[in-house]
C-alpha cells in the first residue's frame, strides 16, 4: 500500500542555468540540454523570460485517470513567470506561468511554447536520486 506521504532524501550534486534564446522551442531546448549535461534526475527550481506563443495543457477533471485540454495561442507573447517541475530518469517534466496584459495562465510546458527575448531556466541535479514513480498517477 502507498502512503499519503512519502519522502524522497536526495543529495544536490550541481546547478545548472540554461539560457534559450529567441524562437528556441523551450521543452526541446530544456530537452536536448538535459541529454547534453547527462541530468538523469532533478528539480527544476526556476524559470524565467518570455515568449513569443505557447502551447500548454491543463487538466480539466476531478476523477482519475486525469484528463487534460490543450491551451494554445501560437501568435500571443507572455512573460514568462515562473517555472517549475522535475527531470526523472531523463524526461522534462515542467509547469509553466505566463502573463499577458489580459491573463495569467498555467499549465503543463508542450512544444511550440517558442522563447522570445531570452529564457533562463535551473536546475538543481540529483542523479542519484530514486524519481522513478514521483509523478505516476497510478502509484496509490
């Protein structure tokens, strides 16, 4: 049986700032640098700048399995807030938070969210970490 609450020690073994610059696909640049630096595991702790357009899911349900629609604006510029999420065993798993004068809208990072002026993104690096079942909606 799974408990409610698990916890996970982990050891910080470096950081790691990436800069994408303008019309750099983020989730395939944060992708590809994450193979580059040999990140296995790790929490992204920060994410900031701007974007030209994005595309992102949402969920849009209470009950499990989760389902999720897809927000996208393709031509609409935001800044990018903040950014959050965990690299395990090698995927990119990251929220987003974009502002326009309207709206601020979140959800789940897609490709197509294109970098404008710049984005800056770390990540603290726990290679040997165990996040194989962190975000597993069937581990309960």
């Amino acid at each position: 049986m799974v408990p409610d609450v698990y916890s996970i020690p982990v050891h910080v073994d470096r950081m790691v700032i990436l800069r994408l610059k303008f019309d750099t696909d983020l989730l395939a640049g944060i992708e590809r640098m994450t193979k580059q630096e040999n990140i296995r595991n790790g929490v992204i702790v920060s994410g900031i700048g701007s974007v030209r357009g994005y595309q992102i899911d949402q969920v849009t349900s209470r009950d499990l399995p989760s389902k999720t629609t897809v927000e996208s604006n393709p031509t609409s510029p935001a800044e990018l807030v903040g950014m959050n999420g965990y690299i395990i065993g090698g995927r990119v798993h990251a929220h987003i938070t974009l502002a326009t004068p309207e709206k601020a809208i979140a959800g789940h990072l897609q490709q197509n969210t294109r970098v404008l002026t710049c984005a800056i993104v770390t990540i603290a690096v726990m290679n040997d970490a165990n996040f194989a079942r962190i975000d597993d909606q069937t581990y309960r």
